[in-house]
C-alpha cells in the first residue's frame, strides 16, 4: 500500500516569491513535486526547468526521492555575489 508525504516548492524572484504545498506518494522525486506544484506557471519567464534544486539548502538532482516534510526549493542565479555586495556596502 503506498502512503501520501506532504512536501513544499518553493521559488521566489525579487518581486514575487510563492510556496505550494503538495501530496503525493512516498517514493515520489523532486521531478515530481516540480511537476505537480506548477509552480513553473507563476514565474512564466523563469526557466525553471534549467534551475538547479535543494532541499532545506542542500544542493539535490531532481531524481532525489523525497520524504514527509521536506520543502524543495528553487535555486536562482544570483543577481550579486554576497561577498561583492558587502564591500560595496561597506564603502558607502
């Protein structure tokens, strides 16, 4: 008998970021959340296909089956280095 894990997808830009939750079956992959999130169809002009993914900040591939609880996230291209941004910070 399969049995049903609950997972989030999360993905953000600057000016929006959205969160879905889902069920699906245990033994279900990252694949398969992406897919059954849509979340692709609110961030219309990401590629999000392309992106790399995590869970809980933990670099992943997309075929990492997944677990009650888990939140996989979406990994955008940094617009700035954090190390750049804070010297620039630090000469203002």
């Amino acid at each position: 008998m399969s049995t049903l894990i609950n997972v989030e997808v999360v993905f953000g830009t600057l000016e929006s970021q959205q969160l879905v939750s889902v069920s699906m079956l245990s033994g279900s992959t990252v694949a398969d959340a992406l897919e059954m999130s849509k979340i692709g169809a609110a961030f219309p002009d990401a590629d999000i296909a392309s992106m790399p993914t995590g869970i809980w900040g933990r670099p992943v591939e997309r075929d990492q089956t997944l677990v009650d609880g888990d939140r996989v996230e979406i990994y955008r291209e940094l617009e700035i280095d954090p190390k750049e941004s804070r010297r620039l910070r630090a000469l203002d």
